[in-house]
C-alpha cells in the first residue's frame, strides 16, 4: 500500500502502542497532534473502555476518534455514534457456560463499573483488565444494567477454554484469546473492525486507505479488512501470519516509529 493513501490510522492498544508497562511513551501525543495536522485521522481501539481510553489520551483526546470495548462503543468527533448492548438472555447463558469450568471466572463490565461473579481474589488483573469499581455478585446484574463487556479469567489453558466456550456458545459469541490469562467475549457481529467501519463512514474513508496495528486476536477482523495491516512482533502467531508486515515490539515503541515514517513520506 502507497502510504500516501493513508487516511486514517487505527492502533491497539495493549501489546501494541502502549509499552510493556501500559503506558503511552510520551512521544505518542505529539506524533498525534502531526497526523492530525497532515489531515491523517487516529482512532484507538481497544478491548478497554471508552472511559479508560479518554483518561489515557486525554491531551489529545479531542483530536482522535475511540473504538472501545471492542467495538461496543464507538466515539467519532466526541459524538457516541454506537453502543452495543449485550442481551440479558445472552448474559446468562454465558454465567451458566462459565459456571461449567471451575477454572473459569466471569467478568462483566457497564460503562464504569466491573461486575465479577466470582471472589475478587480469583481474578489476576492485567493492565487492560484492571476491573474497575469492582462489584462481587452471586448472579448476573438485573435487566435494567446495560453490559457493553464481558471478559473471562483463566487459571490455565486459556486457548483450550476459548475452544470449550466456542463449542458451547459460539452461536451467540466470539471468544478471543487477550493476554495470557484472559479471553475476551463479543458479541457475534460486533468487534473492532464494525467499530471501524462506523469511523470510516463518518469520514467517507475506505478500508483501502487505513492503515491499522494489532497483536491479538481482538485485532484479527481489523488486519484482514484494512489495506496495510502490521502485526508487532510480541503478538500472537495468527496475527503475523495475516498482517502485511510484521514490525517491531511495543518494547521498542515501533507503532510510534511506524508513525514517524508515515508522517515523513507525507511531508
């Protein structure tokens, strides 16, 4: 792809533009504000939520559009233009097929709280699932309280489990292997690359003309849809095999490198 196409960057966040410690290196605002100004949109998406995601951007934050929760909540020009909501029905089904492994442990998510259905000391939290105002429950939240997210915790076998949960309701849901110890759930229909593809109608760009970084299996639908797809290095095997190109690791800040080469042939 001619990278004076490139209309739109879309980045991961975890194992890719964030650094092993979950943090932005610092030059990733100023490298922002310049593809801003050289008329190139940014939106970062994520399995984290949009709430998080602002935090974490916000001296840019006006000047990016968010695909969050893995495609729950869209936010293009400080405008929400989507929120998925998971199905009561759907949620406790899930609980049930969780409740089948003891190894298992059900996270689920609104749009600030953390509802665990499970001890809290059953859950390692990782830098994208530091579950939020935690709240311990015997059952699934009532009806009336909109879940955009739901993760489950492995004590072992992450990609097993993932296979055992697919079998028992991969007619309602997507399980996606996220970190070592975590899967996360979507919704059939909704993941990151439907986020996208509501940021790119309200920009009037093509999948052609975006360019898109990832390291899990949550960014599996983006790299396959978009016209350059770079895979870092400390992701999954899956993932390189698909993208493009496969660069350098978040350990050595190489989205933000990408960038900088972007940002040079378009000057």
């Amino acid at each position: 792809m001619d990278l004076q196409r490139v209309k739109l960057v879309a980045s991961d966040m975890d194992g890719t533009m964030l650094d092993p410690q979950g943090e932005l290196p610092p030059e990733t605002f100023e490298l922002i504000d310049r593809l801003h100004d050289a008329g190139i949109a940014f939106v970062a998406a994520s399995g984290r939520r949009f709430d998080t995601l602002r935090d974490q951007f916000a001296p840019v934050a006006d000047r990016i559009d968010f695909v969050a929760a893995n495609g729950a909540q869209v936010v293009v020009g400080g405008h929400l233009v989507d929120r998925e909501v998971f199905s009561h029905a759907a949620v406790r089904r899930l609980n049930h097929a969780v409740s089948m492994f003891d190894t298992l442990h059900l996270a689920l998510f609104d749009d600030t709280r953390s509802y665990l259905l499970d001890e809290e000391s059953a859950f390692e939290r990782e830098v994208d699932k530091n579950l939020p105002c935690p709240i311990c429950m015997d059952d699934v939240p009532a009806p009336e309280v909109n879940i955009i997210k739901a993760s489950v915790y492995c004590d072992e076998g992450v990609m097993d489990m993932a296979y055992a949960l697919t079998r028992e309701l991969g007619d309602d849901f997507v399980f996606a292997p996220s970190g070592n110890k975590w899967i996360d759930v979507m919704q059939r229909g909704v993941n990151k690359a439907t986020g996208i593809e509501q940021v790119m109608a309200v920009h009037g760009i093509s999948a052609d003309e975006v360019m898109a970084f990832g390291d899990s299996m949550n960014d599996y639908e983006i790299l396959r849809m978009v016209g350059l797809s770079l895979a870092m290095e400390n992701g999954r095997s899956a993932i390189k095999q698909i993208a493009s190109r496969v660069i350098g690791t978040n350990a050595e800040h190489s989205v933000q490198a990408e960038l900088r080469a972007l940002l040079k042939v378009r000057s």
